[in-house]
C-alpha cells in the first residue's frame, strides 16, 4: 500500500487597488478601483518525519508576507502586475511561496464580495 498523500491550506486577506488596460476607454476595468482578496495557497505531500506535510505556521508566515507585499497598493505597480488579473495574481503568489514549499500544489484567488475566483494548479 502507498503512503497516504495529503494537502494542506492556509488562508490570507489583503486589500488592494488595480486597474485593467484592455477593453473599450471607457470601460470600467480601466478606472482604478479597489478589491479585498482572499488567497489560499496548498502544499500536497506525503507525511514527513515530523508527522506532517509541512509545517502550517510556516506556510501561514510566508502567505502572509506575500499578501502584506500588496495589501494597500497599486498592483499595477508591482513587476509582474502591470496587468494585475485574477491569473496573474496567483502566479504572483506561486512564484513567491514555491521556492520555500516545493509541494505546493495550488494557489485559489478570489473576491468574495463579487462571487469570482482563480484557481493555479500546479
């Protein structure tokens, strides 16, 4: 029998403004406008020594460090986020928490006041 393979997530709030270049000019993607987000990033693995996948607080640490990067911000300020979309913003967060959780497994971004969500599996 294979070793059980499991998948933890953590969660993380910021708020933070943005705006989209594409559409018709007066579109309103194109006015700056803010959002709060959720983030959720997952590790998947099979238990470890230490008799987990990985170790929560750390993970809690680093999302948090990410979120506080753009929490009150202008996302199109940031490299990377010049067109700051939901997929972009996942990709953002994957590409900062994968080098320390290597089972990282999926980023989910959403805005619940508006009902939308971006899922990064990876």
């Amino acid at each position: 029998m294979s070793e059980p393979v499991f998948e933890i997530t953590k969660a993380a709030h910021f708020d933070a403004a943005h705006y989209i270049e594409q559409g018709p000019g007066d579109h309103r993607y194109r006015r700056l406008h803010g959002h709060s987000f959720r983030v959720e990033a997952s590790v998947k693995g099979v238990m470890q020594p230490a008799g987990w996948v990985a170790d929560l607080e750390s993970l809690d640490v680093a999302l948090k460090a990410v979120a506080t990067e753009l929490d009150h911000g202008l996302l199109n300020d940031r490299p990377g986020l010049e067109s700051p979309t939901l997929e972009r913003i996942c990709l953002y967060f994957a590409e900062r928490l994968k080098p320390q959780f290597p089972g990282l497994s999926r980023v989910v971004l959403s805005r619940p006041t508006i009902g939308e969500s971006c899922a990064l599996t990876l």
